[in-house]
C-alpha cells in the first residue's frame, strides 16, 4: 500500500533535493520551489497557498501584535505557520513564503553543516523571487520604463518594499546599480488637516531598499534628503490634484520618484524613489527592445 | 557608596550547580561569556569574596538561563520577598526559556526589534504547544 505523504514528508523531499548544492542563493531556492510545485508565471495567490500548505499543514490566521507580521515555529514534527489576519493577498503571500524559506533554512541545517547564515533579507529575496519570477517581472518593468505606478498596478497586492528589492536585485544581475528608496511621511495624516505643513520634509522617514545583509536600513543622508526635497517640489508643482510620477536627471543618474497620496486632502504619504545610471539604464532598455 | 556583600557558599554551589547541569567546562563558559573561568572559578568555590559587578551578573544570569533576580538573591542580597517581579521582568524571564529550548525552534518576520508584545505572543505559542506554563 503506498504511503501518503505527509508536508512534513515533501518539505524534507524539497530539502533533500537542496542538499548536493551547496552555497545555493535564496532567488536559485526560489527558482527550485516554483518548479517543485509547477508554479506558473507570476503564481496565483491560490497557487502559494497551495504550495505552501503542501509542506506546512498547520496555517494559521490570527491577531498578531502589531510588530508582527508572520510567525513560525518547529516542535517535533509539529510546523506551524501563523499569519496576520486582515492582510491584503500579496502581504499574506510575501509572508507565507518568507516564513516557509526560514523553515527551509532550519530543516537544511539539521542535514547539513556548517549552518546557513539566516537573514530576514534572504527570505524577504526568496518570496519576492517566487512572486515576482525573472522573466515576465523584469521585461515588463523595462517596458513600463520603471514606471512604479504601472509596475505596482501590475502586482497590486505586493508590497512597495518587496517590489524594490526584486528590481535591485535585477538589476545587479544585469550589472546595474540601481537603489531603490522609500520615504514615508509619519506625519501625513497631520498634514492632511494642517495643508501648510505638507511641504516640511521633517517628517519623511527614509528607508533604503539594499541588497546588504538587512533587507532595510533607516537613514539620514543630507544628499538624499535633497534629493527628496527636490522629487517632493517637483511633484508638488503639478496642478492636478492627482500628482503623477516625475522624472529628474541628477548628473549621470536618472532619478524617477512616485507619489502615494491620501486623496482627500493631497497629503503625500509616500514617495518611492528609484535611483539608477542613465547610461547603463538605457543600454539595458536598447537590449530589452531588441528581443524578438 | 556600593554595599560590599561576600559571596557565600550556597552563591558558588547555586553557580556550579547550574554550570554542571548544562554539562559545560569552565573555559566553555568563559568562551561563551568571555569571564575568565580562573574569576568562575573563585565564584563557585568562594575564594573570591567579593560579589561580581551587575553587568557581570547579568552575563551569567542570560547565559545560564536565570533571572537576575535569582540570582541576586543566591548572592544574598536580597530577600525573595523583597522585590516582586514585574510583568515585564516575567515576560523577559520567560523569553529567555523559549529562546533557549532547543527542541522548540521559531522564526518570524517583525518590523524592527520583538517588543513585549511579540515575546508575549511567542511565549504563548510556546506554552500552548509544548504544554509547559512559563507565565
């Protein structure tokens, strides 16, 4: 009679199937992860669970403190996965997975030394490379000419953070620099009551989208927040009550800046900064034309 | 002016005791915590009479996985009864036991550093799956 297979059973399939490799990059896990499940391109959020599920029987939703937004844990055989309820579809994924790889990563470090240096980066890179796969999320960014605005609605329930780190690390694959920033005006709410205060910069918090060890960093860079200062005038000037993205050119650097706004009163509550060469982003463009 | 308080013997025996129940040598534990294992060692026997600065007390108290409070209170000085541990104080106490189980192994996605909050939640879990009462 043949056996059903357990998660925990297939999840140790998938590990097994890791351990010849060695020195294996979270995006080559991802790639191997979407091919195990048959994943299309992009997965179906369905799809994510599904695959998920198939390794991790116990999901749980419930109402995690606010600094959470997943949590896993081993005891025996027992892996539980629990999730924060009222997330949108793209966050739940993004955490799913993230969580799932740390799973991978202990389950491969019973079977193998020396350890895998775990870093919340690395998963964060795994579920961004499941969501976002190579091929359809990289043309189509080129095609929309980075446009954040397009490639947002295209991956609508993903998160701004999630699609920056996928764009950084494609294009350091392509051997371009490209840095992508995210400023959040803590006190934008205020400012939507108090509209003389919505040009202070004081109350933007600037988080740097890396491909170091932490996937984020705070930081306080007098060049960056003039450059802040002049995305923000820019967008600012438009007369529409909708402002759209603006490019500026900063000596050899091109910088595209989108605003997220609270439509009620103009109140700018993000703006997403992506900083990359001109030349090398215009060779990469000619490249991506030429394709059949 | 610091209250000079010797260390007593039930000290030294209450610090090897939890030394050898984790199965570890002394230059293990000075490896670890980077305390001489000649001072550990002054310590469990009593040759040394004077108690170690806080922060060394601290060390040893995350190392071997006991509150500062016990451990204070095995050096004599205070009372138990004394101090009550706050919440917070029991949440950090019993954090310190789930994140030193082995057997129970846990990760999660959190926006900066785990606040109470998180702990609180992490413990939870824990009691719930290995049906151990930490809180």
């Amino acid at each position: 009679m043949s056996e059903i297979a357990t998660p925990n059973k297939k999840l140790d399939t998938f590990v097994n199937s890791l351990i010849p490799e060695t020195n294996l990059s979270p995006t080559a896990i991802a790639r191997k992860f979407s091919l195990f499940h048959q994943l299309s391109s992009p997965p179906s959020y369905p799809s994510i669970i599904s695959a998920c599920s198939a390794f991790v029987g116990d999901l749980q939703i419930e109402n995690l403190p606010d600094t959470m937004r997943g949590f896993h844990f081993i005891y025996n055989d027992h892996i539980q996965i629990t999730l924060r309820e009222r997330e949108r579809t793209g966050a739940i994924a993004h955490t799913l997975l993230h969580e799932l790889f740390e799973i991978i990563i202990e389950r491969l470090n019973d079977k193998k030394t020396p350890p895998y240096a775990l870093t919340q980066y690395k998963a964060n890179l795994f579920a961004a490379s499941v969501l976002m796969p190579k091929e359809v999320f990289f043309e189509f960014s080129l095609d929309s000419d980075l446009d954040f605005m397009a490639i947002r609605d295209k991956y609508l329930h993903l998160s701004c953070l999630s699609l920056l780190l996928r764009l950084r690390y494609l294009f350091g694959i392509n051997k371009t620099y490209y840095l992508g920033i995210v400023a959040e005006n803590k006190k934008a709410h205020y400012h939507e009551n108090y509209p003389g205060n919505r040009n202070n910069l004081s109350s933007f918090e600037i988080t740097i989208v890396t491909r170091s060890p932490e996937d984020s960093i705070t930081f306080n860079n007098k060049a960056l927040l003039e450059l802040l200062g002049k995305c923000h005038k820019e967008i600012m000037a438009q007369k529409d009550k909708y402002k759209k993205s603006i490019t500026l050119e900063e000596g050899d650097f091109l910088i595209k800046a989108t605003p997220f706004m609270y439509h009620k009163y103009e109140a700018i509550k993000t703006i997403i900064m992506q900083i990359l060469p001109k030349k090398n982003y215009e060779a990469l463009l000619r490249k991506a034309v030429k394709k059949p | 002016m610091a209250k000079k308080i010797r260390t007593s013997p039930p000290f030294g025996q209450f610090l090897k005791d939890l030394r050898e129940r984790k199965g570890l040598s002394l230059d293990e534990v000075e490896e670890a915590t980077g305390i001489p294992n000649a001072y550990l060692c002054q310590l469990e026997t009593g040759a040394r009479k004077k108690l170690p600065a806080p922060e060394r007390l601290r060390i040893i108290a995350d190392y071997y996985n006991v509150s500062i409070q016990e451990l204070l209170e095995k050096a004599g000085y205070y009372e138990s009864k004394e101090i009550e541990e706050t919440f917070e104080q029991k949440i950090e106490k019993a954090f310190l036991h789930v994140v030193n189980d082995p057997s129970f192994k846990y990760g999660t996605r959190v926006k900066k550093e785990y606040d109470l909050d998180a702990k609180r939640f992490i413990i939870e879990m824990y009691e719930k799956v290995t049906g151990k009462k930490l809180l």
